[in-house]
C-alpha cells in the first residue's frame, strides 16, 4: 500500500502524516502488508505502532525521510514476535543477491527476512559499545525465489 494514496498523507514536509499512517496500518485488518512510503519528507508527530506481519519501506534513506517531532518515547512500537534464526552459509558478499544456508524450509517466497551482519571494526571502540548496538548492520529483504538451500532475493545486499 502505498502511504500517498491515503486521505492526509503528504510528503512534502509540511503536515502531520500520524492520522494517515495509522489509517493505513489499521487497513491491513491484521493481515500480511507493506506500507510504501516514496521519496520525500513525512512529518509525523507521535509514535507509531507497527502491527505484526506489516513491513514499513521507504524509497531509500537519501530519498524517504521520516521526521519525528513531539514524540515522548519512541518514534516505533513494533508488534509481532522474531522467528527463528538459521545461519547463513555463504554467498553473503556485497551486492550479491542469493545466499545459501542449510535449509530454507520455514522460508517461503514473498517472505521478509532480516539479515544481521556482525559488527564491522568501527564498533571496536569501547567508548561507544552498547549492548543494543550488537549486530546493528542489516537489512531486511524480500525473498523472490528459492531452493531447498538457497535464497534469493529482491535487491542486492549492501
């Protein structure tokens, strides 16, 4: 769904996209969904709360912002729970777009996954390590095609 096709989103920078956005979460009824929100600026003045099964994506982060104003707490609330983790066997370089891993049985096509890198050597320094910083490089990505052990997917990995 995309976010300028409901009634008071705007993304120019210059009204409160909360009401339209809460809008569209609650249109995915609970059901699997992806907010689009293309390039711009999207003032938003309170927290929002990210139902489970419902992705948020923007147009790239030099092209999609999202400016939190007046917001006590946090900028998301997200719902749902992590499933689990399997680990990736190879084919994890830049730009690359198909990975392997022992298996992809709880994986199907037109699944989000979220691939975590461990930290790169700026995270070496002590002044700045925190404990919610562990593995903060990642990405999530679209799976579009697979096989009993590989995945493949949307956009390259960066």
């Amino acid at each position: 769904k995309n976010i300028l096709n409901v009634a008071g989103a705007n993304n120019t920078g210059t009204a409160d996209n909360l009401a339209a956005i809460n809008t569209a979460l609650a249109a995915f009824g609970g059901n699997i969904g992806l907010l689009f929100f293309p390039a711009g600026t999207y003032n938003i003045t309170g927290t929002i709360t990210i139902p489970a099964n419902v992705l948020i994506k923007g147009a790239g982060s030099d092209s999609t912002i999202l400016n939190f104003t007046n917001v006590n707490g946090n900028c998301f609330d997200v719902g749902g729970s992590i499933g689990s983790f399997s680990a990736v066997t190879g084919g994890y370089s830049y730009l690359s777009k198909t990975i392997s891993m022992t298996s992809t049985a709880v994986i199907n096509i037109g699944d989000y996954v979220l691939i975590n890198q461990t930290n790169g050597a700026w995270y070496s320094n002590t002044l700045i390590q925190r404990s919610y910083g562990d593995d903060a490089e990642g990405q999530i990505m679209e799976v579009v095609a697979k096989t009993a052990t590989t995945l493949t997917f949307d956009q390259p990995l960066r």
